[in-house]
C-alpha cells in the first residue's frame, strides 16, 4: 500500500521545501506543487509533494492515519 503524509511545509528554497509534521521535518521536492508557500499543508509521497491541501483536510488525514496505526498496533501489527 502506498500511503501519501500531509506535512506543514516550513520553508521554501527553489523546488525543495522544509515540511514537519510533529517533531521531525524533513526535506521534500515540491516542483509537481505549484504556487507552495510557507505555511501551506502538501500530501507526500516518496520524498515528492503530490498536492496541497487545506490545514483541515491536513488534520483529519492525520486523524485518519493515527487510527488505522493503532488499529494495526492493538491486532499486533498485522495488516
């Protein structure tokens, strides 16, 4: 299964951008995305922005995420 992460991106430079979501940030390629700006929310796949997407289709992702992880920690990992 291929699974794309909203990150908050925290700075731009050129077609990269810093993006974090919780503690960790990392860097992504951001050239697909068009217009991305400090503060935007971007859907990662394999280190490459695929879209923007608004701050609360950001957290109900994430929402979404963390429940299917939990599901899968509380029937010991198999999915």
């Amino acid at each position: 299964m291929c699974l794309g992460i909203p990150y908050e991106v925290v700075a731009v430079e050129g077609e990269f951008a810093m993006v974090r979501v919780g503690s960790g940030t990392r860097q992504v390629f951001i050239g697909l995305v068009e217009n991305v700006k400090q503060g935007d929310w971007v859907v990662v796949h394999a280190g490459v922005a695929i879209e923007k997407i608004t701050v609360e289709e950001a957290q109900e992702n994430l929402r979404l995420i963390d429940i299917l992880l939990r599901g899968a920690e509380d029937e010991g990992g198999d999915g």
